[in-house]
C-alpha cells in the first residue's frame, strides 16, 4: 500500500517538460558550450588539469594517449572513451586550433577529415602554452569540486592566464543552443584586454584597432568588416572567408589557378574532389586538370587551365559553387554566471577580467598566507640561532620531538609551527652564514608580504599585475597573423563563357512548341532539308545562333520563356524536337508565337506587342534579362479575353501596322507608343468595333518593306502597295483593305509587310501551298484580289506567314 501511496498522477506535459528541461540544462552547462572564463567544455579543462596532474607536461617525454584517456575517464569524465580522444585529438589539430593545447606524436588526422590513429598508437602531452591556462592552479585561484564518485577533487575553472576563449574559438550544438566562436591571434587578443582594461567603457570600434577580426589557423582572407562589426557587437553576424588563390603564367602560354590557403574547417579533399567534378560534368570551360599537391612544406592545389580560358571567370566560378569560398556565422554563446548566454566582444572581454581579477586575488592571499607563514618561521629560526646554545641544550635534555618542542614553547616562547621549524632542523645549517641568508630571506619576505597587501588592497595594482602577466605571455607566444581582412564582401560576377563552351549551333522552334538546338555538323551532313514535324505542325523560327546566347520565347497569354541556348536540348536534325513544357511549364492551350533570339541585352532596342483587342505596348528590350527563368515570366498584362498576336524586335523609329478581321489597317509611328515596363497593359492601338479582333501586327521599316500582301478566309490574296496606307494616329479606326460584300464578305486572315523576293505559306483546314506574292499585279484596296485555293476542296485559309528560312541573326 505504502509502494502505491509514492505512484503521482502527473500529466505527461509536465513530466517529459521538467525531465527534458534538466537534462538540457545539463547537457548545456556540462558537455556542450565553453565557459567564457577558460573558454573549454567540461571534457576539454579535464584533459588538460589530467595530463597536468599525470606530470604529462611540455617538459616531458609523451605519453600513450590510451593511458591519458584512461586517467580521464577514471577520474573525471564517466563517458565514452571515443569521446574524450576526439576532443583530445581536436585539441592538437593545427588547422582547427589556433593554438593547438595539447601535442600528439602519430597520425592526428588530417585537413583532409582523415580519421586519426587509435588511441593505443598515438601519444600525446600537454603544449607550453596550456601550462598557462594551468598555471597556478595549486594556489587555490579557481574553486574546486569533487568528482563524480568523491575520491578526489576537480577545478571548475582553469585559472587561464589568457583570454582562451577567443583565442581557440569554440563551435558546439546543444539543447536549444549552438555556439560559433572563431579563434583569434594572441597578440591582438591580449592587447584588446588590456585596452577594457585601461577603458572599461571601450567601444567596439576602439576595440576592434587592437582586434580586427578572427585570425584561422589556416589563414584565408576575410571579407565584409560591418559583419565584423556587427558580430562583435551583437554576438551574431556573418562574414565571408575565402581561401587564398593566385593565377600563374606556365609555359605554352597557358594559366593555373595555385591555391595555398582553405576556408577554416573546410575539408580539402571534398573540395579538390568537387571541383574536378565540375570539370568532368563540364560545369565549368577552360579546366584541364585539377591536382592535389599538398606535401610537408605546405597545402597546394593546382588547377591547371587550357589554353586562352578565363581565369578570373573560372577562379569567381570556384569561389562561388565551391568551398573556396564559405560563409561564416559568428553565433558567441558561452556560459557566463552558470547560463548560456549570447554574448558580445566587451562582454567576453570583461567576463575574462572578472575572472583573472578572482584568479590573481585568490592567489595573491595563497602567497600572502604562504609567506606570512614562511616569515613567522624565519623569525622563529633566527631567534633560535642568537640563542643558539640554549636552544641546543634544552633539546639535548629532553625526552623526545613532543618534548623538545614543549620545553621551547615554555622556556623562549617559541610558537608551535616555530618549535617544529627549529627540531626538524639540520644540524649543518647551524653555521655562522646561515644568519646572514635567514635574515636576507625574512627582508625579502616582509617585502613580498608588503607587495602582495598592497594588490590585495588596491584594485588598480591587482589590474596592473593581470597586465603584466599579459604582456609576458604576449611577448613568449606572439606570432604573424594569417588571416588577410578585407573591408568588402566582392560581388561575383560569372560570365557565362566560363560555364559554356561557346559552339555556333541551329535551334529550331515550331508552332506546336517543339523546341531544339542541332549542331551545325548534323545539320549539313544530313540529305533531309525538312526538319521532321508532327502532324499538323510547322516551323516558326530556324536560327544560327551560339550556346551563350538567349532565346525569348514569346506565348500568346502574354507571358515569355527565358531560354539560355545551352539549355536548349541538343538533339540531331533528323530527330524530333523536345516539348518546351519539358524545360519551363507553361499551361494548356498557351502557344509559343514568337521566338528572339538575344546576344546582348544592353542595347537600346524595343520589343513591340500588339494584341487581339487592339493594345500596342512598347518595352525596352533590357528589361527582359532575367536572373530566375524556372518559369514563365511576364510580358505583358493582358486581359482575360485577350491575347497576344504579335511579337517583334524594333530599333525604334519604325511604323507600326495594326489589321483587324474586318480588313480594317491602321499605320501610324512607333514613336507614338511610349516605352513602359514589362508588367504594363500597353495602350489603345487601333479602334475596334464588337465581335471585331486583330490579327497582325507588323513593325518595319518604311524604307526597307515593299509590299503589303493579304490573305482572306475564302483563299483569295492581294499584293498592295505601301503608299495605299499612309499614316494615321494611335487608337483610329484605320482603312479597309477589300471591298465590303453583303453576302459571304472577305475577312481578313493575315496582313504582312514583305520585301519582293518573298515566298509565304498560306495554311487551310486541311492543307498548306506556297505562293510568291511578287508574280500577283498591285491592286488597290477596292479590289478582292484573286483566289489562290479551293476552299470547298481544302477547307478555310485559317493562317499565313512568310516561309521559315535559315536566318543569321544580325546583331544590332
């Protein structure tokens, strides 16, 4: 019943929150996060105070490192014995560790994540500069606590006699926290110390003249100060580390890209792996070879270049899609006053002072106890030695030690720690010099006891002392700094000629949406002239145009396609073409009505939409260039019942003609549609009356055109002459093109703009001819034309246009 009375009734909420929250707090505060005093994790300080206390010092020969982690988890840290060795070979990596605290003969891994040797081959002891983080541990400077099973002691702290913390930096993932603190050179680290010092009050900014940033052991350059700064200031901020990576001339006229520094903790050997992989997969033009020629004079990698490739180019390409180039995120979360907490540059400077000021007063009253002690037995020696003959006798009459030390209490009045100087004394240091040395040594210790009263009782001494110590650590470790810092982060910029191979091709789009690019070897090899189509398709578009180049595919919904060539399938001339839906989805029913091809963006040039509903909008060609093409993108702003009907390129200054069903044609100047931007509806270019619609719009060059050609729904065409049209104003209702019929009238299909030796395709319900529309006479606008297809035979003319040729774009 008793067992039963004990069970709670808790809900499950409250149990797994308060189980969960001390385990957090535990993982937090004893495995994880450094401490901001000492800047070690609990595992860290126990290895070090273990091979401390082991005599396993930088003074000694090394030892086993089985035997260190045994000592360590035997003693102080009941854990797994992998996770005491890998913090403890950590400890000794130099590309990990500014300054590395441990030394290990064997193989410690390497920068290439190698795994190191097991524990039973390798042997390690404590670095000199860890005797610092130690030294003085004995006087009682840092509280200690007993260990797990209470057999012996352990520091909570280590006096560290410089700032570790932001030295060694610290990474680690915790139960709600993780911490990101880079390491920095001694030098600047000390001296910053000693600035708080002088100026508690010290900005950031001042600080940051005596530390400019973190120092990697593996040197790198370091881009963007306002995340410095900010980091600084905050505990959070990113800046970029890139590694160091110089061109080289080699013979043959060729280049090779020598890198001799990585990002700190970037593993080389993913990297170089990676970066071959970017020249076997092509990613990148221009590479040959990629080497490995790391040794133990140094890191080298050696990117060997092909002949006239684009270094710069291909070396912005590394720092971007490779680890050359990486981010860094300062996250500074130490454990300060028993908590997490993120902290900033001052407050990590002054949470060190704090503790050395406890350090150096803690050790200051162990000496001063010590030499009090010391001077108290001096006194008593030398007074013993004025009576020397006396003391002689009274110890050469009594009983024993206790006895001895009784009668020398009561007859000179010795004190007990006196007595027992005086009895265990030698007899040869009862000579007439030893006065002399007795008396130099209590004048040095009144001395000492004097200095050591005056720290203990004046602030700016116990300050003045903390420096000190400081600046001779400083003066014994001071080495060159080899992290570069620079002020901005550099935009990189890739040409496209780094990541393509430039190659001449054909690409080919059709009606249907079949899109392809052919190289100009399959095309001229094979007999067939016709590209192979699907049924009822037909070519839109047949261009010579280069892999760097762009095709803007135009749709009839008023949206466009950004097409690298590139990226363009590249399939042979005698094989079909490949959806345009399989490169950038577009909708049911959405047609491609247009293809441009682009080489450069950065021209004064316009593209000019004419829509079913009468809109004309001109936009400048450049704000088309687009860096996201995954989908498509938006032209114009079309209405739900409209939709694009023409698309063309114009280098301003041109006329626009604008036909409708009914053969009404209006031609006016571009320059009366002023340029808008791509998501603009365009204005009114021709007045429409109801059920009316257009069906062409054409821009040319009235110097250049020849004759105007129109095609009817009942097959019936007519060549005009360009003077029929003469301009008009934007928004007018325009000139009919045939005569008005009151039974089965012409509408019209298709109006163009031609030059003479034109041919065009005139497409039927069921068929397509071709005709020549310079072997047609000119008629005037009353005339109907004359009647070029059967249409009870072939059905309606539903389409015509200009016979596809092979083009050479002209680049304006």
């Amino acid at each position: 019943m008793a067992e039963t009375e004990r069970l709670l009734d808790l809900p499950l909420e409250e149990v797994l929150g308060d189980r969960f929250g001390r385990y957090s707090k535990y993982i937090i505060q004893e495995r994880a996060l450094p401490d901001a005093r000492d800047g070690l994790k609990p595992v860290q300080r126990r290895i070090l105070y273990a091979m401390q206390q082991e005599k396993n010092t930088a003074d000694k020969p090394y030892r086993k490192s089985a035997k260190t982690v045994g000592t360590v988890i035997g003693n102080y840290h009941p854990h797994g014995d992998s996770s005491v060795y890998e913090a403890m070979v950590r400890l000794s990596q130099s590309w990990k560790v500014r300054y590395p605290l441990v030394e290990m003969h064997g193989n410690n891994g390497s920068i290439d994540g190698d795994p190191p040797a097991a524990m039973r081959y390798t042997e390690a002891r404590l670095a000199g500069i860890s005797t610092e983080l130690l030294r003085d541990i004995q006087k009682n400077t840092v509280e200690h606590i007993p260990n797990f099973d209470d057999t012996i002691e352990e520091p909570t702290v280590l006096p560290a006699k410089f700032p570790n913390l932001l030295v060694n930096g610290s990474t680690g993932i915790s139960a709600g926290y993780a911490t990101e603190i880079p390491p920095h050179r001694l030098e600047e680290v000390i001296d910053a110390v000693i600035m708080r010092i002088d100026s508690p009050e010290a900005s950031v900014d001042k600080l940051m003249t005596k530390l400019p940033g973190p120092d990697f052991p593996t040197g790198g350059i370091i881009q963007g100060k306002e995340g410095l700064k900010e980091a600084y200031e905050n505990g959070k901020g990113k800046i970029i580390v890139r590694g160091k990576a110089e061109i080289e001339r080699i013979k043959g006229g060729k280049e090779q890209i020598v890198i001799d520094e990585v990002p700190y903790d970037v593993n080389k050997a993913t990297m170089v792996k990676r970066m071959d992989e970017l020249r076997i997969d092509k990613k990148v033009e221009g590479i040959a070879e990629v080497r490995d020629e790391t040794d133990r004079t140094g890191l080298r990698i050696v990117i060997e270049l092909k002949k006239e490739a684009n270094s710069e180019g291909i070396l912005n390409y590394l720092y971007k899609h490779t680890d050359l180039q990486v981010s860094y995120s300062f996250n500074m979360v130490a454990i300060s006053d028993r908590s997490p907490k993120l902290m900033s540059l001052p407050m990590i400077l002054d949470s060190y002072i704090t503790h050395q000021k406890e350090v150096v007063t803690n050790q200051a009253n162990y000496d001063l106890e010590k030499a009090k002690n010391r001077a108290h037995i001096v006194e008593g020696l030398i007074k013993a030695i004025s009576i020397l003959d006396e003391v002689i006798s009274t110890i050469r009459a009594s009983k024993d030690k206790s006895d001895a030390k009784e009668k020398l209490k009561n007859a000179y009045s010795f004190s007990e720690a006196q007595a027992e100087a005086i009895v265990t004394l030698q007899l040869y240091r009862l000579t007439n010099t030893d006065i002399t040395s007795l008396e130099q040594e209590a004048e040095e210790l009144q001395q000492t006891i004097k200095t050591l009263e005056e720290i203990l009782a004046d602030e700016n001494k116990l300050l003045k002392e903390i420096k000190s110590d400081l600046r001779k650590i400083k003066k014994e470790y001071k080495d060159e700094r080899r992290t570069v810092i620079e002020e901005k982060v550099e935009e990189l910029k890739v040409d496209l000629e780094v990541t393509v191979a430039s190659e001449d091709v054909l690409a080919s789009v059709t009606k249907d949406g079949y899109v392809k690019r052919t190289s100009l070897r399959s095309y001229t090899a094979s007999q067939e002239e016709d590209l192979p189509l699907k049924e009822g398709d037909h070519l839109q578009r047949l261009i010579e145009i280069n892999t760097t180049d762009t095709l803007l595919l135009f749709t009839n919904l008023g949206k466009y396609l950004y097409i690298p060539v590139h990226k363009l399938p590249d399939i042979r001339w005698k094989d079909l073409g490949q959806h345009v839906a399989n490169l950038v989805p577009i909708e049911v029913g959405e047609k491609i009505i247009e293809a441009v091809p682009v080489r450069h963006f950065d021209t004064e040039d316009y593209l000019v939409f004419v829509t079913k509903n009468g809109m004309v909008k001109r936009t400048m060609l450049k704000e088309y260039q687009a860096q996201r093409h995954s989908k498509p993108l938006v032209a114009i702003n079309t209405k739900k019942d409209d939709e694009v009907v023409s698309v063309q390129r114009s280098g301003g200054g041109k006329d626009i003609m604008i036909a409708s069903d009914k053969g009404y044609c209006l031609r006016f100047e571009e320059n009366e549609v002023n340029p808008v931007g791509p998501r603009a509806a365009g204005v009114k270019g021709i007045h429409l009356k109801d059920g009316e619609a257009v069906v062409s719009g054409q821009v040319f060059d009235p110097e250049e055109a020849n004759i105007v050609f129109v095609v009817s729904q009942r097959g019936a065409v007519k060549r005009m002459d360009l003077n029929e049209f003469e301009k008009g104003s934007r928004a007018n209702r325009g000139i009919i093109v045939f005569r008005e019929l009151k039974k089965n009238p012409h509408q019209l299909v298709r109006l163009l703009i031609l030059p003479k030796k034109s041919v065009v395709d005139i497409f039927t319900e069921r068929d397509m001819l071709q005709v020549e529309p310079f072997q047609y006479r000119t008629k005037d606008r009353y005339s109907n034309g004359t009647f070029v297809v059967d249409t009870e035979q072939n059905g309606e003319v539903v389409g015509a246009r200009r016979k596809v040729e092979y083009e050479k774009p002209t680049w304006e």
